[in-house]
C-alpha cells in the first residue's frame, strides 16, 4: 500500500462562504472515492494506535482506514458499525480534533490523518447503496423502555434490539431525533440522515412513539407496571439557561434552544409554507461561545440578517466551540467580540429589542474550570445596538421526568447520579448523555447508551 | 394520529372537539393543558383542556377561531385525525380546603374554567360564577357552568344577555357588598385577568389566573413561555399555566404575545385567499356541472 506522505488532509469539497452563509444545504460535502483513499493512504497503521484510545467507543481506526485505502468501502463500514452505530452523523459532528485525531501520530509532524472525513466517507458510502437491516436474533421476551431520542437513546435502543429485546422509544416531541433534529442545523448535519438512523432502529424492531411527554403521560412507575422490565433514560439537557440580566423578557430575545428549535424542527426557514414563525432581524448579537452558538449565529445569518455578531465573556483561546466551527462561522461573516460580557438588554417602548449594553472583560486568575477568569473593566461600558438577541450560554437538566420519578438520586447540579454503566441510584432504572454529564458531545451520549446497553443485558439475563 | 370524535359549534367562531386521547385523558387534571399540530408543516399551539373522560378515553378541547391554525382546525369534523395531540403539560391547579370560591370567566376563558370548577364543587365547595362575552351568541358552557355553580351570574358586553357589561363589573360588585371568598379564579384574555386582580387585590384575597403565552414544546425546553410572575421569570409550560394574578406582569405578557404579529397575519391572510379559492374553485365546478 502506497503511503501519501502529504502534510496537510485531504481537502473536503465544500460550498463556497459566500454561498452557503445564505442557504440551508449542508457545508461540507464529503469526500469523492479518490480523496478517501488518497487520505486513507496519509495513516501509517501504528502498532499501538492513539487514535483508537481517542475514540469514546473505539472506533477500530487503523483497520478501516486500511480497507479504505484498498478500497473495500464495505468492509471499512462494517468495522466502524462493529462500535458506532451512527457513523454518518459522528462522522459529521464530532470534535475529532479533541479526540481520536488529537492523538494521531501523523498530526505531530502537520495535520493529522482526517479520521472524521473518513468515517463520513465510509458511512455515506453504504447509505448511498442502501443500509442492509442485519439478521435478527430470537426474541428474548422482555421490554424495555427508553426515554427520549437523541444519541444516548437510539444507541442504547439499537444495541438492545440486537440482542433481541423488545424495546420502545418514547419521545415527547413529534419527531424523534432529539438535539439531532431540534438543536443541529440542516447545514452541519442533514435532517435526513438523522430520519435514516431512527428508521434503521425501526428495522431493528424497534417502536419508536412520538408525542410522549414522559412523566406526565406516563411514568416510570406506569412503565413498570405496563411490563417493561429496564428504563433507559436518555433525556438530554433541555432547559434553556437566561443570563439574568435585565431585559431578557423583550421581543426578539430568543433563548437558543427556542431559535434553533423553531428553525431546525419547525422549519420555520421555510415559512410561510410551515406555519412557525420566527423573527430574525438585521443586526443580531449571539450570547455565548459555544457550538450552539455558532449553530445560532450562522443560522441568523441563513434567515437573512445583515450583521451577526457573536458576544462572548472570555477570548478565542478560552472558546468552547469547535475550531472547525469557529473557521466555518468566521468565513460566513460573523463578527466576534470577544472579552465583551453583556450587562443589560435595552428595548423600546413596543417591547422590542433595540440593543445591547455591554462591558469589557480582561482575564484574570484560573477558575474552577482551569480557564482564566473574565473579569470586568471598570468604566467600559458601551452600547451596541441590535434587534435580535440569541442567548446560547448553556443548558441544564429538564425536571419534568426527573420531578416524576420517585427513588431517583440525583448530582448537586440536579443531573441524574449514574455509575460509569448508567446504573442509577433505582433498579431497573439506567440513565445516559446529557442528563447525566450535562451537555456534552453526540459521541459521549452514545458512547453512555451502549455501556448502559450493555450493563441492562447483563441485569435481565441475570434477574430470571 | 388523534382522532376527532366529536365536534360542536358553541357559537360563531368557537368550536368544541371531543378528542379520542385516552394515554392523555387517563392523566388529565384540571389546569393542563394539551398541544395539537393538525399536519406536517403545521405549528405546534396549546389549548387547555375544558374537560376529560379517563373511562371513556376522551379529552375536550375549546378554540376560537382567530390566526391560521385554529381557522384551519375549524374546517375539521368529527372523524377526521390531527397529526399531534400531547398532553398532559402544565402544572394540575390544587386548591386548599376552600369554603367558597369565586370563577370569573370571560370569552374563551370560561372553557379551561370549567373543569378547575367542575372540581371544587365535586369537593362540595360553594361555588359563585360570574361568565360573560361580547354578544349573547359568543356565550359558551352556560349551561356547564350553571351545573357546577351555586349561583351564576351572566354578562354580555353589548347587553343582548344577563347583565349589561364586562364581568369585571359584577366581580367588583360582589366584593364591595363584602362577600367573601377563600380563593377567586379569574380566566380570559389578559386584560381582563389583569383588571380582574387589580379588582381583587385591595380585598388581599387569593386570585388564580391562568395563562396563555406563545409556546413552542409546552415542556420547558424552549423558554418562548417566560413570563414575570413576582418579579422572577417563570416558563408557563411548566411552572403554571396558573399562577398568582396579583404578581403577574400582565404587561410584559400582553407586548410578548405581540411578538409575531405580523406573520399570523401573513399565514391567516395565506390561508383564507386559499380558502376563498377553494370556494370559489367549487361553485366554479358547481356552474360547470349545471352548464353540463
């Protein structure tokens, strides 16, 4: 096998800046065969792969790479299934760079190998051809109940049916999906592709119910009754956080969760063809420095906006969000301010939003985080007008199913307390993803629905 | 899909469905509420429940209609299926041990009025109500209310039934001759619930409201609900929809439902130019029949 000695990845094709800031369509448009190989060939197959010790599931890394490159396509995608059961949408979404690609051995002489490109690659390549529903094994006989639809949950439901349990997913919006299908935009991961991984779970035999507010439909106890025999709860962290200052009740002030989830699950980009609304307008401040803020942001700018400034407390060093994101946002436009902490929302007299005050931050000692602290400077106050505020600071954990279940111990920031398999303080009861990190990343999520899969085969098989 | 079971026309632009939910119906307080999208594309809107029948698996919902939504779902019949009907939200309303309690309903409000009623008086609670709409045609649940109240007052604005004048007028009426009530429930649009504690307040008698602010989820998740109750901001989905109307920002509330305006106007004019055409597209058909 020829190794490509080149610095630099691949290329990936992708539309143009001054294209896409406009449109819906996904970003980045994958890898051609020849550029799959051609990257394929960049990896030097190490005995003792990091990349793999990088992966929250392991990923078996050098393997597929290796067919890629003698382009088995198929076997590549069967080896990446062996452990990941959403390739396409990880391939997509995962900050590689934090993980299997940080420890790649090639990314210490220049870039490393682009693992994520690849996955992607091999996932889009079988679904292109048509996913093939694997054989399924008898049926055990025993229920399972898992509650909601993100990553946590369709993993943890995947893996269960295979073993052949009968397992129903409940989910509280119409489409199920999770923060696949309300929080991440079209343009990063394509809804359909999200559709294509629930319908797969439905070939595996799972049911998949929508319109199911758990906890106040129905209970875990409701479940019990009912003959499922293990809850999975996997209900992500939901609760939109406010900053707290004052103003944030004005027209036009969106929490992010409220922006995204009109435009992604409502599609009110397309209104009024759909019928949900949203106000964006000419001059938009993003609050925070996230990947959901840039999710924001680069969607206010696809929605029409003029100007789309992102606000953030501490300094690119300190930013959370993926650099590959902050590339794609800085490309499109968005104008940062960063050290730029907001203190009031102004608004006129109709209640609407006219501006922002703000004040200038310098970094003073580590905090808790490890980050250096942003502290205010005195007398820097200005004004910066806007008349659309998206605050993107966060999310906490949603007490509705948590408040309705009895027995249920929970973290001191009110997440469900969970041992390293999901097990948590009820039997019978396992829990995985954000709600029990707090939001973290797509691959954690199901990196948490497979042990916790894993750990409920092992409890019925041993509960007779 | 939820099928309408039954649909009644409880006066010119207010219809009553009777939904077959039965997972929703079995778990139904009174003050929940549900949320319905018709189709594919469509929004996601509450609408509080009137009432509930867990035996036979059923939940009543009352609309008026007003934008797009609730006029399409005024086009609907019995039989006919909605794409999305979820429920139970919202916090069920409890009541301490009430002697007697005071409902002020107006317009719409007497539905989601109704059933909090319904059970106080269940509960064996002296229950005075006063109900009121603009026309004596735009009158609803006369009749429901008169089986679950103790003595019920009738007000239209224009006269043309009960007494003339808003229902505020025989709230303060009754309180400045000094009965007393444990608890007074006041329901209908903003104004009104806000004119009606101002009423209340100096009395320092307990005043429920219940509120229907823009909603996107209705579980917490999108914080589009917020509303200033005592000076903190509370989600509507999940904190009430009842609160305390004496620290309401009615305000705040009545600007945020403001807030899309423009574009219920854009999707109701959409919709009955569509409407119209559709109409107009049958007696075409009609004309072309009859030429035939």
């Amino acid at each position: 096998m020829p190794l490509n000695k080149s610095k630099k990845k691949t290329p990936m094709p992708a539309q143009k800046p001054e294209v896409r800031r406009r449109n819906f369509n996904e970003v980045a448009l994958g890898y051609t065969q020849e550029d799959a190989v051609n990257e394929a060939q960049r990896c030097l197959q190490c005995k003792k792969p990091g990349c793999v010790q990088g992966c929250p599931v392991q990923v078996q890394i050098p393997r597929f790479i290796k067919l890629i490159a003698e382009r088995d396509f198929d076997g590549a995608i069967k080896v990446i299934k062996e452990t990941n059961s959403l390739p396409a949408v990880c391939g997509r979404v995962c900050p590689q760079e934090e993980q299997c690609e940080q420890k790649c051995v090639v990314g210490k002489m220049g870039e490393p190998v682009a693992i994520g490109r690849l996955e992607r690659f091999a996932a889009d390549w079988e679904r292109a051809k048509g996913v093939k529903t694997p054989e399924l094994p008898e049926k055990l006989g025993k229920k399972v109940a898992v509650i909601g639809s993100g990553p946590a949950s369709l993993t943890c439901a995947g893996d269960l049916a295979k073993l052949g349990y009968d397992v129903t997913v409940f989910e509280a919006f119409h489409k199920p999906g999770g923060v696949l299908v309300y929080g991440i935009p079209e343009f990063r991961l394509p809804k359909a592709i999200v559709q294509e991984e629930v319908d797969f779970i439905k070939k595996l035999g799972v049911e998949v119910k929508t319109d199911m507010v758990m906890g106040k439909v129905l209970t875990v106890d409701d479940l019990f009754d009912m003959g499922y025999e293990a809850v999975f709860i996997g209900t992500g962290a939901g609760l939109p956080k406010f900053m707290g200052i004052p103003g944030e009740n004005y027209l036009g002030v969106y929490s992010a969760n409220e922006f995204l989830t009109r435009i992604n699950l409502m599609r009110a980009y397309s209104f009024p063809e759909t019928d949900t609304p949203i106000k964006v307008g000419k001059k938009v401040a993003v609050v925070g420095g996230g990947n959901v803020a840039m999710d924001s942001a680069r969607s206010a700018l696809r929605m029409g906006a003029e100007e789309v400034h992102i606000v953030y407390r501490r300094s690119e060093e300190e930013m959370p969000a993926r650099q590959e994101e902050f590339e794609n946002a800085k490309e499109e436009g968005i104008i940062f301010d960063f050290l730029t902490n907001p203190v009031r929302i102004l608004g006129d007299e109709k209640g609407w939003v006219k501006g922002i005050e703000c004040i200038r931050m310098e970094l003073g000692e580590p905090d808790a985080s490890g980050r250096r602290r942003p502290v205010p400077v005195k007398g820097s106050e200005f004004t910066m007008e806007v008349d659309t505020v998206v605050i993107a600071i966060g999310t906490g954990p949603n007490p509705l199913l948590i408040k309705a279940t009895e027995g249920l111990e929970l973290t001191k920031y009110g997440y469900i307390a969970a041992d390293e398999n999901g097990r948590t303080s009820r039997e019978g009861v396992w829990a995985g993803g954000d709600i029990v990190t707090g939001a973290a990343t797509v691959i954690l999520a199901m990196g948490a629905g497979k042990k916790a899969a894993a750990s409920i085969h092992e409890y019925l098989q041993s509960k007779k | 899909m939820f099928k309408i079971l039954e649909r009644k026309d409880l006066a010119p632009s207010i219809k009553l469905f009777v939904m077959d939910a039965p997972l929703v119906a079995k778990k139904a307080r009174p003050g929940q509420f549900v949320i319905l999208r018709i189709r594919e594309g469509g929004e996601r809107i509450p609408l509080t429940i009137a009432d509930y029948d867990a035996e036979k698996g059923t939940v009543t919902v009352v609309f008026q209609e007003v934008g797009k939504t609730t006029r399409e779902l005024g086009t609907m019949k019995a039989g006919d299926l909605l794409q999305d009907f979820v429920g139970p939200l919202g916090v069920p309303v409890e009541f301490p041990h009430h002697k007697k309690v005071l409902g002020v309903g107006g317009g719409l409000g007497v539905a989601p009025l109704y059933p909090k009623l319904k059970m106080l008086h269940e509960q064996g609670v002296e229950v005075v109500s006063i109900i009121g709409a603009k026309t004596a045609d735009m009158l609803i649940f006369e009749d429901e209310m008169k089986a679950v109240s103790d003595r019920l007052y009738v007000c239209t604005d224009d006269g043309s039934k009960g007494r003339h004048g808003f229902v505020t007028v025989v709230l303060k009426e009754l309180l400045e001759q000094g009965e007393k009530f444990d608890e007074i429930i006041i329901i209908g649009p903003p104004i009104l619930m806000k004119i009606g504690a101002d009423i209340t307040r100096p009395y320092g008698i307990p005043t429920m409201v219940s509120l229907n602010p823009i909603m996107v989820d209705g579980t917490g998740m999108c914080g589009g609900c917020r509303v200033s109750v005592g000076g903190e901001t509370r989600f509507a989905c999940v904190d009430g929809p009842a609160f305390d109307g004496h620290k309401v920002d009615f305000d705040e509330l009545m600007k945020r439902l403001a807030t899309y305006r423009d574009e219920e106007k854009i999707s109701a004019d959409r919709f009955q130019e569509a409407h119209e055409c559709k109409l107009t597209g049958k007696i075409k058909e009609a004309e072309r029949d009859a030429a035939e």
